[in-house]
C-alpha cells in the first residue's frame, strides 16, 4: 500500500543549523497495516509522516502510495489519498468556521470545489449520524463554531474529518499527546475503532510505549532517520515495555518516555 | 471666538441637509468595504492593493463614459480591471513569495502609473451627469441611495451565495487555518490569487460608482481607500453586534459592512459640520480605526495581564 524507498531529508543544510532528519528510511506498509511508531526525540517520527504527506520535497528516494508515485506531487495533490490527525488540535480544524462546515471540507478532500452548496441537507443527516457515534454530544452543535470545541473534541472531529473520505493511508502524529490521560485514551480507542471499522492501513506516531504494543498490528522504532526496529504479528503481540527499552538499548537508540524515566 | 458664538454659528437643519449626501457617499464606500471584507476578514491579509485599484476602477469608467461606453458596461471593465490589479498582487505573494502587504504595496504604487496612463496622462478628468448617462450622481441624491443600495443589497446576496459554496469555504478555509486547508487539498496557493481578484474586482466597481457620483475621476481618489474600509468593516462589525448580538450571520454581517460604510460617512459629515479642519479627517479616521482595532487586545488583556497582577499585587 505504502513504500517508502530510501528516503532522504536534510534541513538547512550547509547550514550550522544543518539536520540530516531522514537517512535512507525505507519501510513497505501492507494494505490493512496498523503501524506504531516509536523513537526518541529527534529520531525523524514527524518528519517520515510529514514526507508522506508532503509537507515539502524529500531530498531522495521515492513514496508509493496505493501504486501511484506521488513523490513529486505537492500537499495538496496527495490529500485525496491520505487522512491527518495532527498533534496540535487546533490544526486540524478551522476555528471561525462551523463544525458541518469543517466536516463537509473534508468530505470534498482532493476533489475538485465548484460552486455547489458547501453543505447539503443529506450531507448534514450523515454528520449527524457520524458524530453521534463519537458519543461526545457533537450532533447537536453541528452549526457551532469549532473553535468553541475543547481540544479533545476537536481531535475527535479532525479524526472524522480524516476519514469521512475513506483515505489509502491514515497518519496519525502524535494526535493524542495534548490531551488530558482520560480524552487521550477516549480518542486513542475511537482511533482504534475507525481503522479496524474500515480496515485503514495506519501509521500512528506514540510517546507512549504501552500505547504502541497495545495498538496496530506491527511496530517500529526509529532513530537518527531511519528505522531500526521492526516487529510484527505474533511478536508484537508478545512484546512487553522491558523488551523494547533493552532492544532499544542494544541497537543504541535512545528513547524518550515517561516509561523509560521511571524504569531506570 | 468664543464658545457661545461657535454653538450658535452651528446649524441643524443645514447638518440635516447634508446627512443623505453622507448616506450616499457611505453606501459607495460600504461595497468597497464589503471587498476589503474578503481580504480582510476571510483570508486573513490586509491587502493594500485597494488604494490603487479605487482608482483604476475609476478610471476606467470615466474613460470608457467619455468614449461612449454605457454606464453599466464601463462599469463592468472597470471591475475586470480591478480584478486584474489582485490577480497581480496574488501571482507577487504566491509565486514569488513576496509577503502579502509588500507585495499589496508595490501594486498599488505601479497602479498610480497605471491609472495615469488610462486617463491619458491627466491627474483627473470630468463626466458631466449633463453629458453623459450616469448610473448615479449627487445631483440626485435620492436616487442615487436608492441605485447604490439596489447593487449593495445585490452584492450582499452574491456573497452571501458564493461564500457558501464549496468553493467560496475553500476562500474561506485558507484564511482560517492553511495547514488543514492544504491537507484537505485545497491549492491555498490558487484560492488566495482568486480571493484577492476578487475583492479587487468589487473595490474598483465602487470606485466606478464613485466617479459617476462625484463627477470625476482624480488620481489621488483611492488614497487611504484601505483605512476607509477597515474602519466601515469594524464600525459594520461593533454595530452588528451591538444590535443583533448572537443572532448575527453571515448575511447581517455582510450588510452590517455596508452600513459601517454609512456609518462611517455620517460621522464625517457631523466632524466637517462641527466645522473642525477637514484636512484632519484622515488622523482622525486613523485614531478611530486604531481604537476599533485595539479594543479585542485590551479586552483580553483587561481579563488577564500582567499589568493587570503587578497592580493587584502593588
């Protein structure tokens, strides 16, 4: 579904800022795929899923997505492939515009916008449906605007947002980091339940390391740019925390979570 | 002189005479505000290609009147004009990276070239509402509020209209949050080009409104046109919600725009009749916008500041 071939990114370069971010990362997701991934801070999580979903160009390599070469394609000719859950709440919906209005951009993502209505009667029957399904009481305030939404409601929405066209890939970065524990684990299992709902080939960025055992059925680690770690099926299932910090450790990685700060 | 002979050197009914005249001139200006609304308030950039673009749409007109054009018509190429001004401004910001208010900037300083040249080199040229056949003129002031309103209220439901559309909430969308615009697919890149064509397209209509009303066309006419229309966006916006509060849409915030325009105009007509220097209007303008603009900061800040804990804690 996805391969990722030999990619390359440096920032500023020739720059003392200079940041080799990816080096030579290559990864082929299956259809179905449910992938975490792990890594220390500046290990290139962000930076692999910001390069799928071209956020810029990569400097080398090639990214195949459902057997379309997209690696020249800029952001905005890829999104009908690719679903987003950002990091930040606030960044995957628009404040000042109504929560239907916000839901029914995303339901034209990467099709053309003509000068039909940008909301239709039957559209908002299927919102009201789809956001009672959240169980956050969503589908009565269809017309309020966004921004009024807590940001563990607003993660909920950008979720639906991401696959109310079913999307090829579905990138999730970290997208419960900013919520409190009780709405993260709310979110993380309404993720769950919309990937396994339409069988989403996933890739899910974590911190937290009981999170990326639980979730998907395969998982990576990555460190300095590249991947270093790979398991999946059975193994995974098998995985416990003090595996992966000693595999960590071993394959000379370092890994930043709260886990790892209070096993030492 | 002294103060009793200033109050009584002041005549109502002549304030009263002169207030349709404000109407007239605030409903002009109020479509051009219901232009720098889109750029403004649904794209998020404040573009200063107006100034200009005033001008060029007035230019236009009087030039194609006096060649024989109808009205309606002069009117129309001037609007293409205009539009053509924020295709300009556009291509400078999203293919070359020029950041929107420079690139605002050097637009509307090429326009005064521009509009030099369309009125063949003449810094203002006359159409006589004797001559010619005019849309509107303040020889005829009531119908001219009546035909200034007729187009507001037209544009007002255009708007309204096409700012609902998928495309008008891709405008939309890209001024509200551009990260999840462009991951939704939207090419921000090409909806800003079209978001400022377009409210240049209406600013340079209503500077072809302008012209047939005052009777010329001036080289200088579009100069602080942006102030005048952030000032009736915001009056338009403070009185909209004053009156109708939480019940305001996108339709009363539209026409709010146009009546902050009138608004706007009024004021000026009650500054010149309490007989203070005209040639203070533009400090004065720029000190009530400033206030408008400042008062969501100092709101917030009256909340919460920390000027607000040193004086709790002094």
């Amino acid at each position: 579904m996805l391969k990722l071939e030999n990619i390359s990114k440096t920032f500023n370069p020739g720059t003392i800022n200079e940041k080799k971010a990816l080096n030579g990362l290559s990864l082929h997701l299956k259809p179905g795929d449910f992938v975490t991934v792990i890594g220390g801070n500046g290990a290139g999580k962000s930076t692999m899923l910001n390069a799928v979903a071209g956020v810029w160009p990569v400097d080398e390599g090639r990214i195949i997505l459902d057997g379309h070469d997209i690696t020249a394609l800029p952001e905005y000719k890829r999104a009908h492939l690719i679903g987003r859950v950002f990091q930040d709440p606030m960044m995957g919906t628009a404040p000042n515009m109504q929560l239907e209005e916000n839901l029914a951009l995303a339901a034209r993502r990467g099709r053309p916008r003509g000068l039909k209505w940008g909301v239709t009667n039957s559209e908002r029957e299927e919102y009201h449906e789809r956001l009672k399904i959240l169980g956050l009481g969503l589908e009565d305030r269809m017309t309020s605007k966004v921004g009024l939404l807590s940001g563990g409601q607003r993660q909920a929405v950008t979720l639906l947002m991401a696959v109310l066209r079913e999307p090829k890939l579905l990138l999730l970065d970290e997208h419960t980091a900013a919520l409190d524990p009780g709405t993260a684990a709310k979110v993380l299992e309404l993720s769950d339940q919309i990937v396994q709902e339409h069988n989403l080939t996933t890739l899910m960025i974590t911190h937290n390391m009981k999170d990326a055992i639980r979730h998907g059925n395969r998982l990576i680690m990555m460190n300095e740019g590249h991947i270093i770690l790979d398991i999946e099926g059975e193994e995974k299932k098998k995985l416990t925390k003090q595996q992966l910090i000693d595999m960590f450790a071993q394959k000379g990685g370092s890994i930043d979570s709260d886990e790892t700060l209070l096993t030492k | 002189m002294t103060i009793t002979s200033y109050f009584a050197s002041l005549n109502v009914l002549k304030l009263l005479r002169n207030m349709p005249g404000g109407v007239s001139q605030g409903i002009i200006w109020g479509i051009m505000a219901l232009g720098i609304y889109i750029t403004f308030r649904l794209l998020d950039v404040a573009d200063l290609t107006v100034d200009g673009s005033f001008t060029t749409g007035g230019a236009v007109t009087v030039m194609l009147i006096l060649a024989g054009w109808p009205a309606w018509a002069a009117l129309l190429v001037a609007m293409l004009a205009g539009i053509l001004a924020g295709f300009v401004t556009g291509m400078l910001h999203t293919k070359l990276g020029i950041p929107a208010i420079l690139a605002g900037i050097l637009t509307q300083f090429s326009l005064y070239s521009v509009n030099l040249h369309i009125m063949g080199m003449a810094a203002n040229k006359a159409v006589s509402v004797d001559k010619y056949h005019l849309l509107l003129s303040s020889r005829n002031i009531p119908s001219a509020i009546l035909t200034g309103a007729v187009i507001a209220l037209a544009l007002v439901s255009v708007f309204y209209w096409y700012f609902g559309t998928e495309q008008g909430s891709a405008i939309r969308a890209t001024g509200n949050n551009p990260a999840m615009s462009r991951a939704l697919g939207i090419n921000i890149d090409n909806m800003k080009v079209l978001g400022l064509s377009l409210s240049n397209g209406i600013v340079a209509l209503s500077g072809g409104l302008l012209v047939q009303y005052q009777g010329f066309a001036d080289i200088n006419m579009g100069r602080g046109a942006i102030v005048i229309g952030l000032a009736a966006v915001i009056i338009g916006e403070v009185v909209g919600n004053a009156i109708l509060g939480k019940r305001l849409n996108f339709y009363g915030t539209l026409t709010f725009t146009v009546i902050g325009g009138i608004v706007y105009y009024l004021v000026i007509v009650i500054v010149l009749w309490l007989k203070l220097n005209s040639n203070d209007l533009k400090l004065f303008t720029a000190i009530v916008v400033a206030l408008f603009l400042a008062v969501p900061y100092l709101r917030s800040q009256q909340k919460s500041s920390f000027a607000k804990l040193r004086k709790k804690g002094g």
